[in-house]
C-alpha cells in the first residue's frame, strides 16, 4: 500500500510539472527560459499542494468521503432551494424594486453558501444513521468483520492502552467518541485537582493515539443529546455502530451484559498476559511487608502479581531467593506462593488454603 501511495504521488508530481510547462511555453511568450523555469515551478507547487491535501485527508475512509460527497450534493439542493424561495418571494412583494442588484447578489450567495453548509453539517452528523435513510444503499459483508472498539475516559486515564495500540493488535478499529473527548476537557476545567489532573493525562495519551504509527484513531462525532450519562451514550454508540467497548473500569462490565454489549477489559487483558509460573521454579523476590501468617512475608513481581513467600517475614526489604509451591487465580489476578530458599529463613510449609 505504501508503494503504491509513493508511486501515485510522484506520476501526479510529473503531471503537474508537464502540464503546468506546456501551458506556459505554449503561451505568446513562447519557449523562453523564464517561462519554462515558472512551470516547473508552478508544477512542483500544484504537485507538494496535492501532497499536502494527501497528508491532510490522511484519516478520511472512503465512507466518511462518500457520506461528504452525498452532503454537498444535499448541501447544494437547499441552497438552491433556498435561494429559489427568495426570489420567489422577492416577485410576490413590491421589495425587490427598492433592492440594490449588487445587493440582491449577495443575498442570494449568502443564502446558498448557508443552505450548502447546514446541508452537509447535518449529514455528516447523521452519517451514522444515513443506512436507515437510504437502506438500499447499504451492503452486508459476506464475512464477518472484525468490530471496532470504542475507547472510553477510563482507558485513556491508563497509559497500557499506549503499548497496546503500539502492538498492532488494534489497527484501525479503534474509535474515540467526541462526546467522550468533551467531557475530558470539560473535567480538565474543574476546580478538583485530581479530576483535572487524571483528564490531563487521559488529553494526553488521546494525542499520543492520533501520532501512533498504523494506528489511524478514528473520532465519531455521534452524540445523544437527550442521554446524560457517558456510560449510556457509549452502550447506544456501540449498538449503533455494532462494535465492542474498550474500557478500563470494572464495574461497567455487568451493566453492558445487561445491554448485550460485548465488554473488554484492558486488566483482564493484561492479567490474561502474565507470565505463568510453575511450581519448582526460583525467582528472586523483594519482601515488601508481612503476610496473613507468621513468618509469611508479601512481595510483587514487575507486573503487580502478588507473591506470597513462606518464611519471607524476616527478611523485610531484602531480595530473597524463592522456589514457587503454586499459582492461584483470582477475580482480580494471579497469586503465586512459593517458600523462600534462605538458610536463616524458618519454612513452615502453608499453602494457599491456610491464607484465605
């Protein structure tokens, strides 16, 4: 694809350059050096412009062309519209004899220019009921697609979601409601610290999204004025637009089951990709506090998974050896338990049960 985008963008520089040329040497002046020396210039500055158009059109698919393209063509019809109306008044009424030509021409234009502008904002707007306008229009994929993720404000206030799209596991299919871009800066404006400061930082790893190599963040500028609660509006995005929810906030996970939208969880996605360990293996570990029973001591590995060291009490602070008993899974991740491999350390042999 890059290839191909690279070879169509340098045959347009060549035409511009060719074109531009034989225009300006085949005009009266005729084949002068000044007149070649401007065409060439003139085509590398059509050329570098069509270039700069390509870069800036960058995130626009071919659905968002199409819908702007079926919104000047609807733009246009009411500015037409609008301005046949005004004339059609104008001949009714006595006012168009005390009306300035040059005046009436800049009414008219006005009035079309708005007509074509409100024509296409309200189209795009509803680009995403625009099927259920014209259901003749849409077409159902033979297979089954892969479903965009919706990004909500808990999982641009995790920085993970950086990593993740950097992995290329969410190529183009990852979608930023503007609603949800909104309420972020509307909380960056708030007198609570915390709030403003975790709104901030979730600002940031939105921008971070947009610069992501591959990634093309796409924005949905669909919003539910009657809803209130983000939440809802998301549930409604994703039923409209039939894509999954990305989030980072458990708690929303059982009020989509309800709705019959399909959540994924960036903390079970990262618990899902820890490392396993398995009994008999040794690992070194910090003892950061004390555990449940005596002469049990807590450490974490780099991931946030909790070890639990039999006869690691004493040894608070320090890095230890330890050999893993076994690995218990919980609602909110893996434990591992294992029994510390120090000559001074006392092991007495518990086990997952004895520290419920």
């Amino acid at each position: 694809m890059d290839v191909a985008s690279t070879f169509i963008r340098i045959f347009f520089l060549i035409l511009s350059v060719f074109f531009l040329t034989v225009h300006r040497i085949t005009s009266p002046e005729g084949h002068t050096a000044a007149n070649i020396g401007m065409g060439l210039a003139m085509g590398v500055g059509l050329g570098a412009a069509l270039m700069a158009l390509d870069f800036l059109f960058k995130r626009f698919n071919l659905r968002a062309f199409n819908i702007a393209v079926v919104g000047l063509f609807i733009g246009y019809l009411m500015g037409q519209g609008l301005v046949l109306i005004l004339n059609a008044i104008l001949q009714l009424s006595a006012a168009s004899a005390h009306i300035d030509p040059k005046s009436l021409e800049i009414l008219q234009i006005s009035l079309f220019l708005f007509g074509t502008y409100l024509g296409t904002l309200m189209t795009l707007r509803a680009a995403d009921e625009f099927s259920v306008s014209i259901p003749f229009i849409r077409f159902t994929p033979t297979a089954q697609k892969k479903r965009d993720l919706l990004v909500d404000a808990s999982v641009l206030s995790d920085a993970r979601i950086i990593d993740l799209s950097a992995s290329g596991l969410v190529d183009q299919h990852l979608v930023l409601p503007r609603f949800i871009v909104k309420e972020l800066h509307a909380q960056a404006e708030t007198s609570d610290e915390m709030t403003r400061n975790k709104a901030k930082r979730a600002l940031e790893v939105a921008k971070k999204l947009e610069t992501t190599g591959g990634l093309e963040l796409r924005y949905n500028d669909t919003d539910f004025p009657d809803v209130k609660d983000s939440m809802t509006k998301m549930l409604r995005l994703a039923r409209l637009l039939d894509a999954n929810i990305l989030t980072a906030d458990i708690s929303r996970i059982q009020m989509a089951s309800i709705e019959g939208i399909r959540i994924i969880n960036i903390h079970a996605l990262s618990n899902s990709l820890k490392p396993l360990m398995q009994a008999g293996e040794h690992i070194k570990i910090k003892i950061q506090r004390y555990g449940k029973e005596p002469l049990q001591g807590v450490g974490y590995l780099e991931d946030g998974t909790m070890v639990v060291i039999n006869g690691g009490g004493a040894f608070i602070g320090e890095l230890i050896d330890a050999q893993v008993l076994s690995v218990k899974h919980t609602s909110s991740g893996r434990m591992i338990f294992c029994n510390a491999l120090t000559e001074e350390a006392r092991i007495p042999q518990y086990d997952e049960q004895e520290t419920r």
